[in-house]
C-alpha cells in the first residue's frame, strides 16, 4: 500500500503546526519540501515485484525516492483561526491529505480543533493481494478523516473518525473485504523537565471496522516522546508500540491474525538557516517494524528524510 510515509513523517509534521497556540494574528502559516528514501519489505506494498510464488515467505525489499511539498496555511482572527494544509493525524487514513479546519483558543493554555481532511491524492493497494503465479493488479484506494482535537498545557486528547473504500476489490473472500470506517483515539500528557526539555507519554486505540471480518482489528498502543530544545536546534526522539487483534480467522491462513508494531524516529530542526530566521533545515531518520503471527503480513521500513521549510 501506498502510505506517502505519513507514519514516518508524523513528527516532521508536528514541527509544521506546533505552533498553531502562538500563531499571530492574520496570515501565517509554513510552506517546503522534503526529500525522502525509503526502503520497505512488504507483500502489501505495491512497490513490489508484482507476482506471488508462495504465500508463506515475507515480501522483498524496494527501495524507493521521493519528494513531497509540505506545507499549512492559517488566518487568525482574536482567538478564532482557519487552516489548511497537512496535518500529523491524517496518518490514520494512509493517503496523503490537505486537512481544512477551525481552531478556536479557549484562553493561554487550552484549545480546540475540529477538521476534516477529504481524498485529493488516492493510494494504491493490490486488488487481490493473495493471487499467486500471475501479475497482481492495482487499485486505487480513498478514504475521509473527521478530526476532534482538544489541546491543554498538560494534556492533548485527539479523536478521530475516518472511513475507506478500495476501488476494485478483488479479495477471494468476502472476510478480505477492505472497505469500512474506523475510530482513532491518543491522549498524550507533555511533562516538563525544564523550559528546553520535556517528554510527552501518550496511549492510543484504534478500532478499524472493516467489512471482511478478517480485516477488522482493534489495535492497543503506547508512545514515548522527548524533545529538546538548544537554540537554534531541536531534537525529537519518538517511539511507539501496539498491539492488534483481529476478529475473525482469516480464510486464506486459517488462523485469527494477530500483530505488533514498534516504530522508532529520531527527528531534528535547526532555524535560521543562512541568517534567514524564518528559513529551517528538518531531517528525521525512522524505523518501523511488524511482526505478525502470520509471515505474509511481515514488514520491514526504515526511511531518511531531508528538507526545508519556509514561515511566513
């Protein structure tokens, strides 16, 4: 599947729009691109040879290069602004996105968001990811993210619904089928140690309904973040791990599939780049792993990204 490595650039993102509370009044907002190699293993993803010997192996590695504009633009008005733009949170739907939101700041410590990032860019999938000895077929695949997000000096809560629809589906059984909605659920907690330093534990939940039961899952998760602040830098260490269930035994490998993921990033931002204040230099190096009770849903992605951004 095509993900646009929005997991990966999850925190690249956050440096785009952490400061939405101390946003000026009128037009600002922050625009660039980023560079990005990626190498994943994955019978899922298209990038791959398309044709299946056997089931029972991990796919192989593709490597791949991209470069992807970044960018938010926002007005505000008093405590009252309106956003476009990419957003951090519209990894639950997989595709890349341009989120269009209202956020309203309560008083000096606490707001609230709500958004939705329609399809402008589809993903692709395979349509049968399980055909064997023939050239497997791509499908597009789209989705919408309705976005709920309450924000406080000590405490971020953020709530999501988001639904899916895979344009040819080929699956050989109808437990395979793809297409549904889900919830999206984190509430993370910023602790500061200093006024350079602080870490920020989250728990997230995710309950994906899709309609092959075979494919809907309930996933369970932890994060750890630390950020460190020395001027004009900042580094961000972020890690996460989950657990998913799903609900029913899949047709294909007789078993109920099970599943964890860890992923582990190393981001870094350094400002006034040339003495250009509002010019800054972002990389992040990122790994992520799956490892599934059943060897065909394996997967392996390590990504660097390197780039730029321009505030304005």
């Amino acid at each position: 599947m095509k993900t646009n490595l929005l997991v990966a650039m999850s925190v690249v993102m956050s440096l785009i729009s952490s400061d939405i509370l101390a946003a000026r009044q009128g037009l600002s907002g922050s625009v660039g691109a980023v560079a990005i190699y990626n190498e994943i293993q994955s019978n899922l993803n298209t990038g791959d040879d398309n044709r299946l010997s056997s089931l029972n192996h991990e796919g192989n590695r593709v490597v791949t290069s991209n470069l992807i504009p970044l960018g938010q633009v926002r007005y505000q008005i008093n405590d009252h602004q309106i956003f476009v733009g990419q957003n951090e949170d519209t990894f639950v739907r997989g595709v890349l996105a341009l989120e269009i939101g209202y956020t309203n700041q309560w008083n000096s410590a606490s707001s609230l968001t709500v958004a939705v990032a329609p399809t402008l860019v589809t993903g692709e999938v395979w349509a049968n990811p399980y055909l064997l000895n023939n050239a497997r077929e791509k499908t597009d695949i789209k989705g919408n993210v309705y976005r709920l997000k309450f924000e406080h000096h000590y405490m971020s809560l953020n709530l999501a619904y988001y639904d899916r629809e895979v344009g040819r589906e080929m699956t050989p059984n109808s437990l395979l089928n793809r297409d549904g909605n889900g919830y999206f659920s984190n509430i993370s907690f910023p602790i500061p140690f200093s006024a350079d330093v602080f870490i920020e534990p989250s728990l997230f939940y995710q309950i994906d309904s899709a309609q092959g039961k075979a494919n809907a899952f309930d996933k369970l998760g932890v994060g750890l973040s630390a950020t460190l602040f020395v001027h004009p830098y900042t580094f961000v260490i972020d890690s996460r791990l989950s657990t998913s269930e799903y609900d029913a035994k899949h047709p294909i490998f007789e078993k109920i599939r099970e599943e964890d993921r860890f992923h582990l990033s190393l981001s870094f931002e350094e400002v006034n780049i040339l003495g250009f204040d509002q010019v800054s230099f972002v990389s992040q190096l990122a790994y992520e792993q799956s490892q599934s009770n059943i060897a065909f849903y394996n997967q392996q992605e390590f990504t660097i990204l390197l780039g730029g951004l321009y505030r304005f």
